[in-house]
C-alpha cells in the first residue's frame, strides 16, 4: 500500500481512486492483526506511532500510541512501533 501511494504521489496530472478498494485483511482463525504506523510531523523533532491490534473477527482488541525524540528515519520510526507493539 505505501509503494502505491509514493507512486501516485510521484505522478503528476489528475489523481483517481483504484477501482479496486483496500480493505483490511483478517488474520488466520487463532490469531491476531496488529496494524502500525508511524508519523512524523515536519515542526518537531519527535515520531509518533499507533498501534492496533483486532482478532480474526476485526474485533478491537488492543490500542497505543507513543511518542519519541528524536526524530529518525522512516524505517527506524517504524521499526520502534513494531518493536513497541511486541
């Protein structure tokens, strides 16, 4: 999802929705999603990051967000969520 949107982010010209929608995924019967991203907001020095977890019904179980200075990389900042949702 996210090579797709720096993709359409790099072409110029009118933008249009997928045909296709993007929908959640559940996971196997027995197990657990746990959905994370991070931000970081141009003003600040801090990354910001959520976290989700919902069962193989899409039911809520489990939400977080955290905050960290200083700023990093992308790859770092989501590399601290997931190493904050385990």
């Amino acid at each position: 999802e996210w090579k797709a949107v720096r993709i359409a982010a790099s072409n110029p010209g009118p933008k249009s929705q997928e045909t296709a929608a993007r929908t959640w995924r559940k996971p196997m019967t027995g197990r657990v999603k746990c959905n994370i991203d991070a931000s970081f907001p141009p003003s600040s020095d801090i990354v910001g990051f959520g976290i989700c977890t919902r069962d193989e019904h899409g039911a809520f179980i489990l939400a977080k967000t955290e905050w960290f200075t200083p700023k990093s990389e992308v790859h770092i900042g989501e590399a601290l969520g997931l190493l904050s949702a385990l």
